[in-house]
C-alpha cells in the first residue's frame, strides 16, 4: 500500500472518529448530597407503584416521575425509588421519545439515577468516592442493589441500539463489558431476580460485543433461551426475541411469529411491570406494520 492511501485512510479514520461522541463517565454520587434535602412527599412509594399499574400513558408516567423525586427528596436513601425513576426515563426514552438528542437525556438520567440508588450502599459509595468507577465498585453491590444494577445495563443498552451512531458504537462499544460486570454481580448475589431480564440483557450484551472485547453470539444464544425459560409469564423475552434477534439474523418469518404472538396477549396474564406490559403488546403490533 502506498504512503499517500495510508494517509488517505488515516485522514479518513480521523474525520470518521471526530465526529463521534466519546461517552464519559461522570460521577453522581455529589448529586445524592444535594438532593439530601426536601420537602416531605404526600404520595408514598408503594402509592405512585399502585397508580402505576392502572395506567402507562406518557403523561402519567412523568406525573410518576415527579412523585418518585418527591419521595427521594423526602427519603434520599430509598434506593427502590431511585432505582425506579431510572427505569421510567429508560420507558419515556423509547417508548414516548422520537429525538435522539431527548432519547439520550433519559437514558443518562437513567443511568445517573441508577448510580444514585447504589450510592446507597456503603461499601459501593466509598469506593466510588475513593476513584473506582461503579463497575469496578460492582463487587461491593448486594441482592438489594439488583434493580438498579439491572436498569443501568438496560439504560445503556438503549442508549447504543438507539442513540449512538455506528462510528459512536465503535469507539465507544468497550463499555458494554461494563453491562457484564453488572450482570456477574446480579447473578451471584440475587440468581432467581429478574424474570428472565438479566438472561436477556445478557443475551443483548454478548451478542453485540466484538469477539476481542469478549463477545460471542453462541453465548448470546444461549442467554436468550435462559432468557425464554425462566421468563414464563413474562412478555419481555419473546418480545425482544422477536424484535431484536430474529430481525437481525434475518429471520422475518419468525420474528413476525414472535411479535404476533405478542400482540395478541391479554395484558392482565402477565407479569411485566405494568406500563412496560403496555409498551410490549403495543409495540409488538407497530411491528408487525413494519415487517
């Protein structure tokens, strides 16, 4: 090859990765403090919960957001709460969001919240505050600490299938090993949580990660029959099934079978947190138009 095609590629690769964003870590655990303090909240945590599974419209969502930060001002180590407002930025995010910019507000926000939540353990917060990120700190993390574990692996993950760029997705692919480290730590402190998500985030995980970096579809695979038999009774595995992998092995038939199937579930039968449920069979139905 000559010097001057070198150059050109380098010049190339140069363009190429200037315009990507490079994600960087920031640490919230300074956030936590000042929202240390509030006004007490009228609504309970179990109360916005209970008004969450009656409804799973947009607007009602953020009227849960806004109680969940109510009760986090009046009782800033409830972790749950925190753990939750992330997973509804992650629900706002894909579900109700179209612009990228707004689609990548949530899902950090997510993630931030995440952090929040196991900032209220410890060992976690004083090794963050000591100079370990939160995936060198995940060891320190307990069965308590799993939804929120478990949330920022799924906020992430959104981010990149639906925010990144493919030149953002190579520079920045290294952090989905983060999402393993997470889900190692679910597993060995809480084995039974989930219902079949950690198998799934798994499954989405391994599959994507380039084989040097420790990826391997046949893992994925494998996850995501994990995924399927322990998620009896929850849509999320053969949603995602049928939306994700099918789609990307070019499988149309069966993901049209999976999404099918989807759509014409009685949301009552199933587990799913409630306005995911409704995103589920909605979704699912969208699909179908689409295939």
């Amino acid at each position: 090859m000559s010097i001057g095609k070198i150059g050109q590629i380098v010049l190339l690769s140069c363009v190429f990765l200037s315009s990507c964003t490079i994600k960087q870590y920031q640490p919230a655990w300074q956030e936590l403090e000042q929202t240390a303090t509030g006004q007490g909240a009228k609504e309970s945590f179990d109360e916005v919960l209970k008004n969450l599974e009656k409804t799973a419209e947009p607007e009602d969502i953020k009227t849960a957001i806004s109680a969940l930060q109510r009760v986090v001002a009046a009782a800033p180590g409830h972790r749950t709460a925190l753990a939750y407002l992330g997973n509804l930025h992650i629900l706002l995010g894909t579900a109700y969001t179209s612009d990228s910019k707004e689609k990548a507000a949530h899902f950090r926000l997510a993630m931030r919240y995440c952090e929040m939540a196991m900032y209220v353990n410890d060992q976690f917060r004083a090794a963050v505050i000591a100079g370990e990120k939160p995936w060198e700190a995940a060891r320190t993390l307990q069965a308590e600490d799993a939804l929120a574990m478990l949330f920022w692996v799924t906020a992430l993950q959104y981010e990149f299938k639906e925010v990144m760029t493919l030149a953002e997705k190579i520079v920045n692919v290294g952090w989905l090993r983060h999402t393993i480290t997470f889900l190692d730590r679910i597993t060995e402190t809480a084995p039974d949580f989930g219902g079949g998500a950690v198998e799934f985030a798994y499954a989405i995980s391994y599959s994507a990660l380039p084989y040097a970096l420790g990826g391997d579809s046949q893992v994925g695979l494998a996850y995501l029959e994990k995924s399927l038999a322990k998620g009896q009774g929850y849509l999320l595995p053969t949603w995602g099934r049928g939306k994700y992998f099918h789609q990307v092995t070019g499988d149309f038939r069966a993901a049209r079978q999976d999404l099918r199937w989807v759509s014409e579930q009685h949301f009552e039968d199933y587990k799913d947190f409630y306005p995911w449920r409704i995103h589920f069979i909605t979704d699912a139905a969208l699909q179908l138009k689409s295939l």
